[in-house]
C-alpha cells in the first residue's frame, strides 16, 4: 500500500499551493499564479525572474494583496496599489503609515 502511495505521489499534478509549499514553483507557473490576487502576490515575491507587472495586476484585485505587494515587492507601483488599498480605511491606515512614497494627502488615504 505504501508502495503504491508514493508512486501516485509522483505522479500526481502538485497544486499551486504545494508547489509554494515545498519550493517547486517555476517560472512556468505563473500563468496558473495570476488566477487569485494571493498567488499572484506570493509569486512576485518567490520567484525569481517573475514578471512584476503582470503579477502586480492580478494582485491589486483586492486591497489586503495591494498592501502587501506594495510593501514587500520591490519595483511595485505605489500609486496602482495604493488605488485599490484604500478601498478598505484599515488599508488605507497602513499604507499611508507603512509604505514610503504613499501619497498621504490623497483624500481617500
């Protein structure tokens, strides 16, 4: 039986979140990255060699990935991600706080 689990194990399609996991993610992944504002962010930040444009795009879907892609993710372009984090006041909070080059006088940061 165990034999014929660690066959299968080889053989099956790893999910993106084992691949993350056990650091077998390639450039070839990104595709299946952009599909969620998550993977997209942890892709930016993992790979090396991502395309930080395109991940950025997927990422700024949602406020909580615009934060943390700005913060984490060297070459991230402050304006688009601070456009979608302030959509929440916490995020909104955090950026003006957390991020340098925030635009504090925004009426919405």
């Amino acid at each position: 039986m165990l034999e014929a689990l660690i066959r299968d194990e080889k053989t099956a399609p790893k999910s993106f979140g084992y691949k993350l996991r056990n650091n077998l993610l390639t450039l070839e992944d990104q595709e299946e990255a952009l599909t969620s504002p998550k993977w997209a962010y942890y892709f930016a930040r993992y790979i090396t060699g991502a395309n930080i444009e395109v991940c950025q795009k997927a990422a700024v879907k949602d406020p909580y990935w615009a934060y943390r892609f700005a913060k984490y993710i060297p070459g991230a372009d402050i304006e688009v991600c601070q456009e979608q984090a302030v959509k929440s006041p916490r995020l909104a909070y955090r950026f003006a706080k957390d991020i340098p080059g925030a635009d504090v006088k925004r009426e919405t940061c």
